[in-house]
C-alpha cells in the first residue's frame, strides 16, 4: 500500500493532532511557523497540500479551523525539529 503522506507530512499532521489534543483547539498558522521554524509561505504551501490531499480540512479565512481527517493510529509520533529519531 503506497503512502497516504510523506515523513515530512506526517510531522505536520502529528503537530496539529497534538496541538488540538492538548490545547482543545487546533493551531494557527503562526504556531507552525514557529514550531517547524519556517516561513510563513512554507507553512500554507503545506496547509493546502494537506488539505488538497484529503489528510485535513479548514475552513479558508477562519482562524484555527484545521481538523485532521487521519485516523489517529495513523499520525507518526512528532519528533522536535532540530532532533534525531531515536
């Protein structure tokens, strides 16, 4: 079975899971950025991405409307960027 998303994907799935889960509702785009310290082009780039491969939805202009639509035994586990996989 091929792969529904890629490793680096799969991070940002983990991270907006993880977030939502612990806060009660999911992260801005600003809370990515500064998690994976990246720019914010980068971080919508991957926001549509996910969303164009069916793995999240939104809702465009509505702040933290990210929900993941991955069953959560699928998310990998979030690994800290700047961190090795142990």
């Amino acid at each position: 079975m091929a792969e529904m998303f890629t490793e680096k994907q799969g991070q940002f799935l983990a991270y907006i899971y993880n977030y939502t889960v612990i806060n009660d509702w999911p992260p801005a785009e600003s809370d990515l950025q500064r998690f994976f310290r990246t720019t914010p082009p980068t971080i919508h780039q991957m926001i549509l991405k996910l969303e164009e491969k069916g793995l999240i939805s939104r809702v465009p202009g509505k702040a933290r409307s990210i929900r993941v639509l991955v069953d959560a035994n699928e998310i990998p586990r979030l690994i800290r960027p700047g961190y090795g996989q142990e």
